[in-house]
C-alpha cells in the first residue's frame, strides 16, 4: 500500500452499538509513524463500509478531520451482524492510500 503499514483496531464489533475504528498509519520499511497526513476531500480520511449482502452501506467520517496521523478514528454503528468490508481512503506525500478490511459484527 504505498510503502504504509496501515493497521485497524477496535474493541468490539457488536451490531447497535457504538464502535470507534482506529487505523494506525505507519511507515512500512521503517516503522516508523506517519504524523503528516494531508486533508483528503476536507478530512484527514474517510471510510466506507458495506455488509457482505450490500444491504447496509456507511459512509463514516473522522472523529477529527484535522489528525494528521499515525492513528484516524472513526466512530460508527454497524446496524445488522453479519460481515463487513471496510475501505479507509488517507491521503499522504500527494498520493491516495485505500485500504480494505473485512470484519465479522457480532
């Protein structure tokens, strides 16, 4: 990914309850943490996420569009267990970085 290390955490995946999503940006050959990502579309990043049926669809936005990294949260609620694809889209050195993720939502 653009020579990233991007990694995403978070507590727990329940259906209907809060969840903050965390990606933690790293440089990839000297793990070391990025803290100069640009605005991307006005924000620090954005995250889309879609269930495995393409029934639910969200569009999430940072809890501070002004972080400039290593970690971009986001808070969300995912409406239905089941599994979900995650892509966050962060912006650094003048290029787009899109990353997915596949989670399971209890």
């Amino acid at each position: 990914m653009e020579g990233k290390e991007i990694t995403l955490s978070f507590d727990e995946l329940k259906a209907g309850t809060d969840v903050t999503l965390n990606f933690n940006i790293k440089d990839q050959k000297t793990g070391q943490p990025i803290t100069n990502l640009q605005p991307y579309l006005g924000a620090v990043g954005h995250v889309v996420i879609i269930s495995e049926n393409t029934d639910e669809y969200l569009h999430v936005h940072p809890m501070d569009e002004k972080a400039k990294g290593p970690d971009a949260k986001f808070m969300t609620k995912f409406p239905k267990s089941g599994i979900y694809k995650i892509w966050g889209q962060f912006q650094h050195e003048g290029k787009v970085i899109t990353v997915p993720f596949v989670v399971k939502v209890s």
